[in-house]
C-alpha cells in the first residue's frame, strides 16, 4: 500500500492528467456548445479571453497524441520561419486526422508564412467546413481576403468572426477600417 501511495505522489502531474479520462466527441460537443454561448455573451474582453482559452483547449482535445506532437512541431518551425518544415508536419498530421480543423488551420498559417494565400485560403475553407464557428480562421481569411484586394469578402469574413466572438480586442474598430475599404468613405 506504501509503495503505490509514493509511486502516485511520485508521478509527475502531466502523467496524472493524462490519465484522467478525455470526454468522448458528444460530451466536448456539448461543452463547445456551451462555451461559443458564452463566448457571444461574454460581458467584457476578459471573460471573451477566458472562454476562447477554454474552446481551443476543448478543440485540441479532440486530436490523437501524435496528431498534437505533429502540430507542437509545426508550430515550432513556423515560429522558426521554416515554413517547409511545418508544412511537412501538418501534411501529416492531416494524413492522421483529416477531420481535425486545427491541423488544417496551422497549415494555413505554413502556407501563408510561405507566400502561398491561395493554398491559405482553401484550407481556411477546410477548416469552416469542419467547424464553421472558427473565428480565428474567420480572421486568417480576412486577412487573405483583404490582401488579395477582395475587401468585400475580406468584411464579411470578419463580420462573421465579430459575431461569433464580438468582444475580440480591437475588433470593432477593424470592422470600421474594413468597411470603409470594402464601401469607400461615408460623405
């Protein structure tokens, strides 16, 4: 009895957590729901932070731990500027997890860091087909939109992402910046 209750106080608290048991894809489901709830309600920026936090740790539960060690690594090269490198690991964590939208969303970010905004754009598309309440996807493709000289659907993109998430910082007055270029200056 001594010897499990020092190998449990022994294990280290990753350990721990990882064997705690993840909710199955209805229960994370539900909570999502929840939390994109909360999010559009949210009374300030800083409760806005604190559910969006909660939503991307719910949206990463929901990958295999080597689909994770693969985006961990793609992230890294892409902070490191090795684009190529990141778009090789999210190719495959997309080969492991095709229906998982974060794997999708960080090679967009690869192939925007590469030049490529058209390939940006289609996986941005993956990734609102996959889940279509995805703000920061939403953001990503303004960005593309807008760059492209599309400021029309660069607006609605962000107005989308507004909606599901209107206390983002900074985003009213993006929207006002981004109306006035999609319909020209009030007279």
């Amino acid at each position: 009895m001594r010897r499990r209750l020092l190998a449990a106080l022994l294990l280290p608290a990753t350990a721990l957590a990882q064997a705690t048991p993840r909710p199955g894809p209805e229960a994370r489901k539900a909570e999502l729901d929840r939390a994109f709830e909360a999010l559009r309600t949210a009374p300030d920026e800083g409760g806005a932070a604190l559910v969006e936090g909660r939503i991307r740790a719910l949206w990463t539960q929901g990958a295999s731990p080597s689909v994770v060690l693969l985006l961990r690594r793609g992230a890294r090269n892409l902070e490191a500027r090795l684009s190529n490198e990141a778009l090789e690991d999210c190719d495959a964590a997309i080969t492991l997890a095709p229906d998982f939208a974060e794997a999708w969303f960080l090679r967009a970010q690869a192939y925007l860091a590469a030049g490529d905004g058209a390939a940006a754009a289609r996986d941005l598309q993956e990734v609102l087909r996959l889940e279509p309440r995805h703000w920061p996807a939403l953001l990503t493709l303004a960005t593309v939109q807008d760059g492209a000289g599309d400021a029309r659907g660069a607006l609605r993109s962000l107005a989308a992402a507004l909606a599901i998430n209107p206390k983002m910082p900074g985003g009213a007055a993006r929207l006002r910046e981004q109306r006035r270029k999609a319909e020209g200056e009030a007279t």
